[in-house]
C-alpha cells in the first residue's frame, strides 16, 4: 500500500508543479515557452512552455522523501541518490529548454556524467549480457564501465527522439515503468517496483496538462531525465535479481532504441547527411503526415492540437507490443531474443508500407 501512496505523492506534486509552468508560460511565454514553429519536427501552433520535466522532477523527488521516511536505507538513501545523479542530465537539458544554446553533444555529455555517476555511487553496472562472447569482456571494470555509460545515454537519447507529439514519449515511459514494476513485484524488488510506481505517478501529472491539450511540453530537461531514470531502474532490477534476464531491458525499450538506430542508419547510408541532423521522417512523423493531416488547412488551432495528439495511441500500442512480450517472458533469454527480432522485423515493415502509402520511397526521400 506504501507503494501505490509514493505513486499518488508523485501524480499530486508533478499535477501541482505542472500546473504552475502552465501558468507561468501563458504570463511569461518568452522566458520558457517554445516559440520556434519551424522545423521538420515542429507541429504546434502556439508558444508552449517546455520545461514539463520541472513537475516530473518535483514528483520524484517528492516521493523519494516519502520513501526516505518509510525505510532510509532500503528505499530512501538509494532513491535520492539515484535521483541527485540524474540531475547533470536533467539540468543540461533544462538549460537547453530555457535557453535553447545547449548543443546535443553537450547534453549527452552530461547524461554520460549522470550514467558514471550512477555506476559509482549504486554500483549500478552491467555485468552480463546474454551476447556470446560479449560476456567474457564483462569481467574486466573499464569494458563494463563503458558498455553501461553508452547504454544509459543512448536510452535517454532514445527517448528525446521520440518525443514528437503530446503524451508521446512520456506515455511510452509509463507503460515501461509499468512493464518494470510488474517484474519487480514478480521477484519481490521493493525498491523498483516503489520508484517504477513513482515514475508512472510523476508522468501522469505531466499528462493531465499535456495530453491532449498540449498546454505544456516534456522538453530536453524531461526527455533526457526520463530516458536516464528508465535505464537506470531496469539496471537496477538486472543487478539486484539473477533471475531476470538480460535481454529484457532492451526487449523493453526496443520501440525508441530501434527507432533511433533505424534513424541513424536511414540519414546516413538512405540519405547521406549526418546522424545527428533532425528531419521529419520518423515513424511518428510519417504516421502524423499519412493518416492525420487530411483536410488540415481547414482546421482551428484546437482542432489541429487534437489531431496531432491523436498520433501518439498509434505509438503506444507499438510501445505495448514490446513491453507486453517482455513482461511475459521475462526470465527466458530465449524468448526474448526472439521477441526483439520479431518487433525490428515489424517495425520496418510497418515502416515502409507507410512510406509507401499514397506515395513512394522517393516521398521519403524529400522530407
């Protein structure tokens, strides 16, 4: 019970904060509000204040004190340091949100000083992967070190990625977190499964005020928090629980990481232009573009801000079908494997039979 009340603390206090940016960006739109329409990922119609992680930020750590309070040494002394290791991440981003003069390689640079720190003060590294071969390398500190750091940062990247349309890629997140503490409480993990609950309780304040209505934006500062916290705490069950496969983090987040090494390789081999060069030709971004803008010339700043959350259920249930599989099969590498084969099989098909409906690759090709 202690569990789901850390989660309500959560929803109130990100609900609370949330709502003041709302407020603060409606009578201070030029300090934090998002006024660039332009771009390939651009799609709302009005300034919108992007520092919603502010709220998420505030549940967390609201629900960390709570859990301090329940029990200091199991679950509040790892709760807040997890959380003050995250902060280089969260305030790299936020800074980026506020100013807009952080550069991507700087942002990752210090969600990879949030990872070491991370793996320094929780212990929290990789020490088995299921790859033949890969494994042998696991022994030795600086290999490991490495191999933890590059996952952390390409997570939170992952999620940055994504997060195109309102509730997006919060919404993802909470049905990850959902995924980890369903297998948290399968093998007794009180701690993961207290913060996962945390986790999801913090979103859905955020999304009160973002989904469908767009009055607030997860921003860098949420993005990269929530990719960092998401990693972290299925690195967390991974080495606190031998029976955990593990393949089951990355079949957990197999939708943004996929999406994101698919991104990679489509601008630099389809394209030829740098992998870190935004576009519009993401999955979401094609989704928007096939299927939600028939007669959007014709629509009010409402009605577009509508049709453009409505893109992201599609995401969701691609979402559900990775973490689904997961949860289910668990503890079984083998399964897995197959599991993580099945939705890159997916997803590119997916992926093409969009590109060409009502078009051609070449359509790709110019966004």
């Amino acid at each position: 019970m202690e569990m789901f009340l850390t989660g309500c603390l959560a929803f109130l206090a990100s609900l609370a904060v949330t709502g003041w940016v709302v407020r603060m960006g409606g009578s201070e739109p030029g300090r934090i509000a998002d006024t660039d329409f332009s771009g390939p990922q651009k799609f709302h119609q009005r300034a919108v204040p992007r520092i919603g992680g502010l709220g998420i930020a505030a549940g967390l750590w609201l629900a960390a004190g709570a859990m301090w309070l329940q029990n200091p040494k199991a679950l509040g002394t790892p709760a807040l340091l997890l959380l003050a290791c995250g902060l280089p991440a969260f305030l790299a981003g936020l800074a980026e949100d506020v100013t807009k003069q952080v550069s991507p390689a700087q942002r990752l640079l210090f969600t990879a000083a949030s990872a070491s720190l991370a793996m320094f003060v929780l212990n929290n590294g990789i020490t088995r992967t299921a790859v033949p071969g890969l494994d042998a390398l696991m022994v030795y500190t600086p290999f490991a070190a490495v191999l933890t750091v590059f996952a952390v940062v390409g997570v939170a990247n992952s999620i940055n990625l994504i997060d195109g349309f309102n509730g997006l890629a919060s919404t993802c997140v909470a049905i990850m977190l959902l995924g980890l503490a369903v297998v948290a409480w399968r093998v007794g993990d009180s701690l993961v499964l207290s913060l996962a609950l945390a986790g999801v309780g913090a979103v859905f304040g955020f999304l009160v005020w973002n989904f469908p209505r767009g009055l607030v934006f997860l921003g860098d500062g949420g993005a990269y928090f929530l990719g960092f916290y998401l990693a972290q705490l299925a690195l967390l069950l991974l080495a606190r629980n031998p029976t955990v496969s593990p393949l089951f983090p990355l079949m957990l987040v197999i939708y943004p990481v996929f999406e994101t090494v698919f991104s990679m390789y489509r601008r630099k081999l389809l394209r030829g232009r740098p992998i870190g060069q935004p576009d519009g030709a993401h999955l979401h971004s094609l989704i928007y573009r096939r299927f939600m803008r028939s007669g959007f010339a014709n629509l009010d700043a409402g009605e577009r801000t509508l049709r453009n959350s409505m893109t992201s259920p599609f995401l969701w249930a691609l979402s559900a079908m990775s973490v689904v599989p997961a949860v289910m099969f668990w503890d079984s590498t083998g399964w897995l494997c197959i599991g993580i084969v099945v939705f890159g099989c997916s997803y590119i098909t997916l992926y093409w039979r969009i590109v060409r409906f009502r078009g051609s690759r070449r359509t790709l090709l110019r966004h």
